[in-house]
C-alpha cells in the first residue's frame, strides 16, 4: 500500500498535448506540437496519483524523445484522490475509452463530434494494418492491477455484482494492446497486514487490530445505503491504517483493498499477495493468454522493486516472480526476458539515491518496447 502524499513538489514545466479522450476526461502527451508518432505507451499511475506525479516518468519520456513512441497519461476518474470511490472495472473501461481515442487522433479522424467525446464507443477497429502502430499499456503499483485487470479479464467484462453496483453505463470492449508492462505490482491486502502486525506512531498493534476489525466488520454490514449509494468507511479509521485522512473510501472499495476473506475468496483487488493459491493465480496471469486482450509472444514486462517498502519482508520476491510466470507461460512465453527485480529499487525510484535505477528501468523499458516495436521475442 503506497499512497501519492497530499503535500505539492515543485517539478519544471512540462510540455506536451493535453487531449480530451471522453466527456471530462484528459490525457496528457509527453509531444511536441505537429509530432504524431505511430507508437503508444499509456501510462496508468498508482493510488492517489495525477498527472505528473510519478517522477521517473519524466525519465521516460525523454529516453522515448527520439523514437517512434509517445507517451500519454490520462486522468481516470480514480486518479488523485477518486480512487476510493472507483473500482478497476471502471478504471480499464476508461483505458479502452483512452486507447480508442488515441488509435483515431493518431490515424487523423478525431472530431468534436467523434463517439470518444461523449464517452460512448462502438466496437474498435484493431485488426492488424488497420490502425497506426503499437500500444503498450505501463502501470505504476495499482496501475500494474488495472494493466493485469486490462489482459486477463474476459472482453468486455462481465458487470461486477457489488463494484459495478449502479452504473449505468456497460462495459466497454477493450482494444487488444502488443505489449503490457507492470512496475512494482503490491499487495494492498499484505501491506495493511504488516500494519496490523506491527502498529504505527499512533496506536499499538492490538489498537489497529480492534480498529481494522470494526472497518471491516461496518463494512460488510452497512455497503449501501437503502437507497443504493455507496457508504463511506469512517475516515478516522482508514487514515488510521494508513490512507490519507483526506479520502472517502467506499466499503466496497475497501472492502476489496483489505479483502479480507483472502487467500480463500481474495477481492477483486487482491492480485499480487505471495500467499494466493494456483486457482486464483489461473484466474489472473492464467487467462492473460486466453483472453487475447495482450497479442504476441514476449509481451509482458513485470518489474519488482528490490527495496520495496510496501512489500512485507517475509515475502520470498524471486519464488513470487517464479510462480507468476509460471501460470502466465503455462502454454507459450509471454514474460519478457528483462522482466525481474531492479535491486535496491523503492516503490517509486525517486530521489538521488535512486539514479542507478531508474537507468536500469528506463533501460529495461526501452529493450522491450525495441522489440515489440520489431517484433523480435528474446
């Protein structure tokens, strides 16, 4: 679990487009002006995150300057501080809602009067030659569970009976991505447990217990008003265990966080925790290949941080990595050669301690996307 702070960080300017790819919704492109390049990275930051607020990002785009790719991060209704209310669903149908956007801006059709500006979308055009280059999908922590969401759920996706609870729009058919990278995939579920275990500056460990206890249990009893609206988890007790005291969370929303029926009955967020079983592993990573949503061989890139402070230190990283590719190669390579753990890498990789590996990233990054640009599995 790692929260964007609350507190602004003066960073340069940064230019590029700002694109509106659905009614109330942008996406900035790391561009100049006039420059349409026929690749795409889409940048899908973690909890709490924005435009701007992953650091290495500028590290990227500058690597990508001179190549054929351009990078885009969009704003999702869960980013900043949405997320408490949001859900993954919705998060990868407004990545498809992006990518659409992004296919026709680059082919030269988009128009004020397009389907994406409304936000409704008809099936996408995607088929091989037909559209003007490679999409890659990155995410940062939670967005690394929107980009496992994206490729492994059935397409579109099947409602959620308690997430998608009052939404009225349906959900979207994803277009199909050459490549998807996941950075420092956590475990929100683990990382509240070493809270639990441990205690903070505030309470002792049996406190946060009584206090995660009755999170949990007004959760499960009172997850929607009689009238259907979303309730909201006491705020004093989810800053209490380490959210910002800022942001709403919805019981459904924390309910899937915390999952706690796990590793039993994980929640739809619980994807990376080291103790799930080989049922739930063959539902995510499993179904990556089935889906179809990810196309070729060696087009997935996962890379774990070597200091993680979100990762509980009982978890064996490398045996973790081993089983997920496992599952996910079960039937044809997928994993990228260069997916492993940066060592010594925090959650972030920000700050001068953390130059040398933010190159091996950025290093890493661009041996993948050369290769999926050439199609050329290693």
């Amino acid at each position: 679990m790692h929260i964007r702070p609350s507190y602004p960080k003066k960073t340069r300017p940064r230019p590029g487009l700002l694109h509106e790819y659905a009614e109330r919704l942008v996406a900035f492109e790391y561009a100049t002006a006039g420059q349409v390049k026929p690749h795409t990275l889409l940048f899908i930051p973690g909890l709490g995150d924005g435009l701007g607020t992953v650091a290495y990002l500028d590290d990227i785009a500058a690597a990508l300057e001179h190549t054929e790719w351009s990078v885009f991060s969009p704003v999702l209704s869960s980013s900043y501080g949405g997320w408490g209310m949001s859900g993954l669903g919705r998060d990868i149908d407004e990545m498809a809602l992006c990518l659409e956007y992004i296919v026709e801006y680059k082919r030269g059709a988009v128009s004020s009067e397009s389907t994406t500006s409304t936000g409704t979308c008809t099936e996408p055009e995607i088929r091989s030659g037909s559209r003007p280059g490679k999409i890659v999908i990155m995410g940062h922590s939670t967005g690394s569970q929107d980009v496992l969401q994206y490729i492994s759920s059935i397409n579109p996706r099947h409602p959620h009976p308690v997430l998608d609870r009052g939404g009225s729009a349906p959900p979207i058919l994803r277009p199909q991505v050459d490549g998807a990278i996941m950075q420092a995939p956590v475990s929100d579920r683990e990382a509240i447990l070493t809270v639990l275990k441990e205690g903070n500056r505030h309470h002792t460990a049996e406190e946060m217990q009584m206090i995660y206890d009755r999170a949990i249990a007004g959760a499960r009893k009172d997850t929607f008003e009689k009238d259907g609206l979303d309730t909201v988890v006491p705020l004093p007790y989810t800053a209490s265990i380490g959210y910002p005291g800022s942001t709403a969370i919805s019981s459904r929303r924390f309910l899937s966080l915390a999952s706690p029926d796990s590793p039993r009955s994980p929640g739809e967020d619980d994807l990376f925790s080291s103790d799930l079983g080989e049922e739930r592993l063959r539902k995510t990573f499993g179904m990556v290949r089935e889906r179809g949503v990810l196309r070729g061989a060696e087009s997935l890139l996962v890379l774990y941080s070597g200091s993680d402070p979100s990762v509980p230190a009982h978890v064996d990283k490398e045996a973790l990595l081993k089983r997920w590719r496992r599952v996910t190669d079960a039937d044809r390579e997928i994993w990228h050669a260069e997916s492993g753990i940066i060592p010594w890498a925090s959650h972030t990789l920000e700050g001068p301690d953390q130059v040398e590996q933010r190159r091996i990233l950025v290093h890493k990054l661009h041996v993948f996307l050369t290769d999926i640009e050439n199609d050329v599995p290693k």
